[in-house]
C-alpha cells in the first residue's frame, strides 16, 4: 500500500490577508496567497486538506489569535506547531523578509523538523490569562485617573491629606472650592475613578472564583509577600511546571535573566526583559513585601546588595528571581513554603 505524501504549510498570517507555501516531501513548493479575516483562513484549510488529501504539518508565529488557530486547526486533524517569534528571528536573520518568504522559512522548518516551537496553553488557561491583564490594564487606568486627580489639586496649590482615597478622603476632595471648570473636571474624574474600582471589583471577583479552583495558587500563597494576585499570575503564565527542563530556564522565560556579552570578557548587563512584564512586575512587587517579612529573603536580598545602595535595585531584581524559582519548585514538587526557623525544627527532629 502506497504511503500519501506529506505536505508541510507555512503560513504568515495577517488580519486582512495570509501567505501560504506548500512544500511535499520531494521539496516541491507551491505558494498561494489567502486574502481575508482569521475565519476565512479556517475555511481555506479546509479546502487546501480535502485538496491535498494526505496528512498536512502546518506552521505559523505565535501572534494574536494564534491560541485560537491553534483548536481550530487541531479540531480538523492538522498537526499544528506555533513557532516562537523570538527565536524565529535567531534563526533566520535576513536582509530579505516579506510574507512570501517568511511562509517558505516556516514551512522548510516544519519540514526539518526544526520548528522553535511556542507553548500553546489549553484555552481555559488563554482565557485566563487574558482576563488577568484585563484587571492590569484596569488598575493602570484607575492609577492614571488618581495621578490626574492629584494634578488638579497641585495646579491650585492644595495639598490633599493622607488618605486620600478613602471614603473620609474622597469625601474632602468633593467638598474643596474650586473653579466651574475644576469642578467639572473634579466630578468627571471621581465619577471615572468610582466606575474603575466597581469594574476591578468585579473582574476580582471573577478571578477569585476561578483561582480557587486551582490548588496551586493557594499552595504559592504560602510564601511570604505573595498574595492572590501575583500567584495566579504565576499559575497561568507557567502554565505547567513539568515544561521547564530546568529551575533556571524559569527565570529566563519571565526575563529575569541579565543579558551576556562573553565577546571579549564576560560581561552581565541588563536583564532581557523577555516574556509577561505583568508577572515580572508582580513577583518584583512581591520581592519587596518579602524583604520585609521573612529573614531568609531579607538575608539573600544583603549578601547580594553587599551594603552598597547603588546595588538595591540589582539585589531587587536578584531577589525577585529566586522567588520565582522558588515558585517553580513549589509549583513542581507540590510542597509549601516553609520559614527556615520551620526546616530547621524538621532537620533537628529528624
């Protein structure tokens, strides 16, 4: 029996408009241009599969709406791999870049079989992820709105009392003589501030419902300065522990690493800053609160400060990623955190 050929589709994908290149086993290539939204591009695969007959690899960057290429494509059959961007560009680095030819990149390494291949979470998990930056982006806009509100106050030289967002301080703010127009705009801006906290109350709500269901960011919470949301943050980006070969390769994911330049001499400079600033911002929120609270992190955040100030915001930055590894193994291993007056009362009973 005569085995079907397989066909390998790289596909640069656009909003408006898509480049496909086909190429079998024997490497002939044959390139088409698919016009049209997402949808439209599901509709043409059909058609491409039933066309070719034979089983199909495709191979597109990760991007917006990738995650829901991804089930589309699976729910058909086809054996779908999502490249890293990232990567993708250390691989290939051209002078010469267009869709045509990143759709012949993506499909000659699909045939190769070296695809720099992306996570691609359950869509549950993509769903949450989404509604967690969603609360971000909510939190950042209330900021920005108390950030205007205050401007107001300076602009005809009030200073406001400590407290100022509580209800006694909400309270004196709309109490305070100013001009028709200052009081227009101080009405708007409560009005949107009040809106924006209603809003961000709500999509708490909701992410506690869901984080509940998910012992690990209960088991996260375990850690001193780690509260609810910077575990389930941690939790959704993460994903599953067991993808990560090793505890370092965490660190790098979250750009926590610094860069390295070993050209002339070894050099360590900024770190990446790869991967969601939303959780590295978090875990570094979560660093400082821990510096506080537990002895441990306290010590390792001055050996590596060394009693310079200059160093603070390097042993921050130090600090947060060992937290981060340390959620790694929590997450890994199933255990809680444990103070180290906890391990050594464990070592000395045993």
């Amino acid at each position: 029996m005569r085995r079907l050929a397989m066909h390998y589709i790289g596909l640069d994908v656009h909003s408006k408009v898509t480049m496909m290149c086909i190429l079998d086993d024997n490497g002939n290539k044959t390139e088409r241009k698919l016009p049209g939204s997402l949808r439209d591009l599901v509709a043409s695969m059909v058609k491409v599969k039933k066309e070719l007959g034979g089983p199909i690899k495709v191979c597109y960057e990760a991007s917006s709406g990738s995650g829901w290429l991804f089930d589309q494509f699976t729910a058909m059959g086809l054996k779908t791999q999502v490249a890293h961007p990232g990567k993708l560009r250390l691989i290939f680095r051209s002078k010469h870049k267009n869709d045509r030819v990143d759709a012949a990149k993506l499909a000659l390494l699909l045939r190769l079989d070296q695809v720099p291949l992306a996570h691609m979470p359950s869509a549950a998990i993509r769903e949450w992820r989404a509604f967690i930056a969603y609360r971000s982006r909510l939190v950042v806009g209330r900021g920005a709105c108390k950030n205007r509100l205050r401007a107001l106050l300076r602009s005809v030289a009030i200073v406001p009392p400590r407290g100022l967002w509580t209800k006694k301080g909400l309270a004196w703010l709309a109490a305070q003589e100013l001009s028709p127009f200052q009081r227009v705009q101080r009405e708007l801006l409560l009005q949107e501030l009040a809106d924006a906290q209603k809003r961000i109350r709500e999509v708490e709500k909701e992410l506690k419902t869901f984080a509940d269901t998910m012992p690990s960011v209960a088991l996260l919470m375990t850690m001193p300065g780690v509260g609810i949301r910077t575990a389930e943050a941690v939790v959704a980006y993460v994903d599953n522990a067991d993808r990560f070969r090793r505890n370092k390769s965490v660190g790098s994911y979250f750009g926590l690493t610094p860069c390295e330049d070993t050209s002339v001499k070894i050099r360590m400079g900024h770190i990446t800053k790869d991967g969601p600033g939303l959780v590295r911002r978090l875990v570094t929120e979560a660093a400082w609160m821990a510096i506080r609270r537990d002895p441990a992190v306290r010590a390792f955040f001055e050996r590596v400060q060394k009693g310079d100030p200059g160093r603070k915001k390097i042993a921050l930055i130090a600090t947060a990623h060992h937290l981060l590894r340390v959620m790694h193994a929590i997450l890994r291993t199933g255990q809680p955190w444990r103070t180290t007056a906890a391990k050594n009362a464990d070592a000395a009973a045993a």
